[in-house]
C-alpha cells in the first residue's frame, strides 16, 4: 500500500513538473485563421492599435518612439528564418534583402541608433516583448501569451479582413 | 510504525496530487516569462555599450580618351563605419576613410564624421561632432558610401572639398532633425550650426574644417522635407545655408547655397533631381553659381542600368570657388549586384570640363560591404 502511495506521489509530482515546464498557452481565440501574424507589444505599452501605414513606418524606423516618449525595439525572428522573410513581406511590402539593405543605409545615414532585435523563437520573442516595455514584435496568432495584441487597422487576428493574414493585400 | 508510513504517504500524495498543481495553475502566466530569462537580448544599453563595424570598400579602374590619362586600377575609399547604443536614447557614430592618394602604399586617414547624437523622441534628435551638412539630399543621404551609390563618384557640384568641391560638405558644429509634431511623420525639419567651411586655395589640402574656427562667424542651415505617406519613396525638400567667409581681415564674403529637390527611391527604382544655387555676395557684387543633377534607374533582377545628368555652372569671378571652372557630363551605366553586399558598376562618360569638350571615358568600380 504504501509502495504504491509512494509511486503515485512521484508519477503526481513528475506530472505536476511537466505542467509547470510547458507555459500555458492562452489564446486570445480558439483559432488562427488562414495564417494570421498577431502583432504584440508589452501589456503596459498605452498602444491599442495602429494602421497598417504607422506599423510599417515602425518596421522601417521612421517612426522611433512611442507617443509616451519611450524608445520602439523592434524584434524580429533570425535572419534565415522564414518567418523573418514573412513579416518583413507583410508589413512592409519588401524581401528580406532589400530590408537589410534599407536598415543598412538608414543607419549609415546615422538615422537609426540600431536596428532590429533578432529572436530565435517565438516563445523567446513573447518573453522579450514581455521583458521590454518598449518592444514591439509578432507571433502567430494561435501563440500569444503574456502580451498584448495590437488591432491593426481595427481589426484583431480574428477578425475578417485583418491585413495581416496569409493572402491579404497589404498596402 | 507502518501506520506512520502509510499517514507519510498520504501525506505526500495529497502535497503532490492537489499542493503543487494548484500552485502552477495558481502562477500567472508572467512568471514563467520572467523565471531565468531576465538577463535574455539586453536591451541596447542594458549591458553596456553595443558597439558594431562594418567596412565599406571600393576598388576602381578607369580610362580616357585623353593621352595624358593613362588608363589605371586604383584603390578606392575604405570607409570604416563605426556605431555605438550608450543608452536607449545614445549612440555615437564615426566614419574613418582610408584613401590610398599615392602611387606607393601610403593612405591619408580621415576622421569623416564622429558624432554622438541625443534622440529625445522622433521630433527631437541633436548631434554634436563632425557630420556631413544638411545641405540639399544626397549629402547627409550618401555620406562616403560607393556601395550605396548606384553610379560611380558624386555629382560634380556634391564633390568633397579635397577633391575641389563647391559646397560645405563637412561641417564640425551641432545639428539637429526630427519630425514636425502633427504630420503623422511626413513633414521632417534640420537645424544645423557649425563652424563653416575654413577656405584655402583649392589647390591645397585641408581645406575643410577640422580644428577651431577661423572666426566668430557660425554658418547655419536650415531645411525640410516631405514624405508623403501615400507616395511611399517620395520625398520633396529645401534648404538654406548662409555662412560668413573673411577674404581678409576687414572684407567678409556672404555665403549662400539654397538647394531644392525631389526623389522617388524604392528598391527597384530611383528618381533623382537636385538643383543648388550658390551665391556669394561681397561689397558690391553678387556672383550666382548653380549646380545639379538628374539621376534615373530601374533594377531588373540583379541587373540596374542607369543614367545621370551632371552640371555645375561656376562664374569665373566668384570668390573661393571661381577657378574650379564649370563642368557638364552624361552618364550611362550598369550596375550588377552578383552576391548580396556585392556591386559591380561600368559606365560610360562624355564630359566638358576645363575648356575640354566631348571627352569620353570609361570606369568600372567594385564595391562591397564587410
């Protein structure tokens, strides 16, 4: 009786740390339609949403600080990645290269302190937003957690005509 | 005794089965954010200063139908591009140019810029140092950068100054930009005061600032320029120098450039056009100078052909500047880009200048960033 109390405490405590390992994902909806990249910033940042217009000119570092006067991070994932290259195509209309490139010369303009943060995961790119109050980053839609997701255009992941969505048009 | 053990054992399955799971159910979910990775991607400044370099490199060759000129390979600029984050809100800046001007191996180091620049919020951004002047577009746009150049060399009137250049390039002073508040960042300004050119005879070098001004007057510049955001690449600006410049101790020439221009620039395709008028006044006259450019291209693939338009039109009397004497050329090119951070430009040159006309030549330049 009691071998079997003691091997069912440990199966109970080896369960309970597997729990605690895997972060609980908490989805601001139960689904991800067709591709939807949620665009999420730290939970204090006073930002509610943003055009698709200011979300680009924040991707391309014209815009640089937020209305609050704290500085923007802009987190993107690894160069290689292919969700580096997806982002970049969605909200600024460009490939990967020809970012590099405009980062390049915008900051040899001295127009830019420095340049984008780069983040191997997506979990890693939450925590980072988490961390950074000035962080600005993106996910999947279906992977958001601890962050606040910004409307774009007005529009949350999961509603329909949200530019940011594999196939949308952006502008 | 096996009463106790079996009261343990209880004990112990209620901790692990009920205690611990409410625990992690019970943790907000920021923790798991936080735990072990507080010290993960510092924000810029956080650890320390973030220093990075990069090296812009040029190497050239070139020939002309004049039998004076004997056609050569030539080194280049290296421009050594340095960037600092002190602070969220710090950076610093400097360019170091390495120029090989002798048929030895010996190179002229030059301090291009160095500048440690304060950024408020995007309507308040100041600089102190060295930098190159706000003055027109591409000078504060092109800076010593060959490989973001898609023609070979500068427009005639953007030359530097130790190359027998016109205008102001460098400036050691204050300068300062940043967005017009409610313009939803179209509408861009630029402050600058500075020593202003220190002027020799153009022949000589040194004929830029470096060192303490040669007199109490600052030059000053002032421009802006529009964005329009629905017109993405677009952008129209103005500006306007002045500068006081002592002939000698009494006789003092005043100085003007206004430069207006308009650029359409995207990755594939760039729309080019400056026009500047140089003005020097003294007791008496007024000599009025122009120069400017015209510059198209369009990217197919990896392959850019291009075409400039390049005048300065100098009045012979103009204090400082009237023996540079006026120029006129047309320019067509290709530029390939093979590799990333990689170009290969060839273009063909027909030129008026110092009383020559119709000179064709040829150059070819191979840039690359490391």
């Amino acid at each position: 009786m009691t071998r079997v109390v003691f091997i069912a405490s440990m199966c109970a405590l080896l369960l309970a740390t597997a729990v605690r390992a895997r972060p609980r994902e908490v989805s601001i909806n139960q689904e991800n339609p067709a591709g939807a990249l949620a665009i999420v910033v730290n939970q204090a940042n006073p930002v509610d949403g943003l055009t698709l217009g200011e979300l680009r000119r924040i991707f391309m570092f014209d815009t640089q600080t937020w209305p609050n006067g704290r500085r923007i991070t802009v987190v993107l994932r690894d160069k290689g990645q292919p969700e580096r290259g997806e982002a970049i195509r969605r909200v600024c209309d460009m490939s990967e290269a020809e970012y590099d490139d405009h980062i390049l010369f915008q900051t040899f303009r001295g127009s830019i302190g420095w340049g984008p943060r780069s983040i191997m995961s997506a979990s890693a790119m939450l925590r980072f937003v988490f961390n950074a109050p000035g962080a600005i980053g993106y996910v999947p839609a279906d992977q958001v957690e601890g962050t606040k997701v910004l409307r774009i255009d007005g529009l949350l992941p999961s509603n329909p005509g949200y530019p940011l969505r594999r196939g949308a048009r952006g502008r | 005794m096996r009463d106790h053990s079996q009261r343990s054992a209880c004990i112990l399955l209620f901790v692990s089965v009920v205690i611990v799971p409410s625990g992690v159910i019970g943790y907000p979910s920021s923790v798991f954010a936080q735990i072990g990775h507080e010290q993960e991607h510092p924000l810029p400044g956080a650890a320390g200063p973030e220093t990075t370099l990069r090296a812009f490199g040029t190497v050239e060759w070139a020939a002309s139908q004049l039998r004076e000129v004997p056609n050569s390979f030539s080194l280049g600029q290296l421009s050594l591009f340095v960037t600092s984050n002190l602070t969220e809100s710090v950076s610093v800046l400097a360019e170091i140019v390495l120029e090989g001007h002798s048929p030895d191996t010996q190179v002229v180091t030059d301090l291009e810029r160095l500048q440690l620049t304060f950024r408020l919020n995007d309507f308040f951004n100041i600089s102190a140092g060295r930098y190159h002047s706000g003055i027109g577009f591409y000078n504060a746009a092109f800076h010593h950068g060959t490989y973001f150049e898609i023609p070979i060399g500068r427009p005639r009137v953007f030359k530097f100054e130790d190359d027998g250049g016109v205008l102001p390039i460098h400036e050691l002073g204050v300068t300062v930009r940043g967005v017009v508040p409610h313009t939803g960042s179209s509408l861009r300004y630029v402050a600058e005061v500075a020593n202003g050119r220190v002027w020799t005879p153009v022949a000589e070098e040194g004929t830029t600032e470096r060192g303490p001004d040669a007199n109490d007057a600052k030059s000053t510049n002032v421009g802006v320029s529009y964005r329009p955001e629905r017109w993405r690449g677009f952008e129209v600006g103005t500006s306007f120098y002045r500068d006081t410049i002592f002939q000698t101790a009494t006789s003092a020439v005043d100085h003007h450039i206004a430069a207006i221009y308009a650029v359409y620039r995207t990755p594939s395709t760039e729309l080019m056009a400056e026009w500047l008028r140089l003005t020097h006044v003294t007791e008496g006259s007024t000599y009025h100078n122009d120069g400017g450019y015209v510059q198209a291209s369009k990217a197919w693939g990896k392959l850019r052909p291009y075409y400039r338009f390049d005048r300065l039109a100098i009045n012979p009397a103009t204090p400082f500047i009237g023996a540079i004497g006026s120029y006129k050329a047309h320019i067509v090119g290709l530029r390939i880009d093979p590799v990333k951070w990689v170009g290969l430009k060839a273009q063909y040159e027909r030129t008026d200048e110092s009383g020559q006309y119709g000179v064709n030549g040829v150059r070819t330049q191979l840039v690359f960033v490391f």
